[in-house]
C-alpha cells in the first residue's frame, strides 16, 4: 500500500502547499498508517515492511505471508 504521509519532515511551506493541493481532492494523509498496518500484521500473522519515503511525503507498507515449509508428499 502506498499512500501519502502525514510531510512532518517537509518544509512548513511546502507541507502547507501540497496539504492545501489534497484537500481540493478530498484527500488527508492517514499518520496512523504505519501503526494500523502493525497491529493488523500482529493480529494475524503476516509481515509488515514499512518505510516512509522523501521526508515522509509518502508511506509504504507491505503485508506478506510467511513462506510455507516445503510441500511434503503424503502417502496412502
């Protein structure tokens, strides 16, 4: 999931411009993104990457499945 960031390590000006630029499309940065995707991960068991990207201007997040232990064959 990629979405924008909450640009708190934006210069002030530019953090205004842009969150006056999404709020015309009806768009917020979501700040809880990072935690909400953590506690999903915990809660069933996949793996989260993470990372916020150009001074947090956008967020990036991952939920993978762990890798499945090689198949066994079964016999009657």
């Amino acid at each position: 999931m990629v979405d924008f960031g909450d640009q708190t390590r934006l210069p002030r000006g530019v953090r205004r411009v842009l969150r006056a630029w999404l709020a015309r499309f009806h768009v917020t940065p979501r700040a809880a993104l990072g935690e909400r995707m953590g506690t999903l991960a915990a809660e069933t068991g996949v793996e989260l990457r993470f990372r916020q990207l150009y001074l947090d201007y956008a967020r990036y997040g991952v939920l993978t499945r762990p890798a499945a232990g090689p198949a066994r064959a079964v016999s009657g």
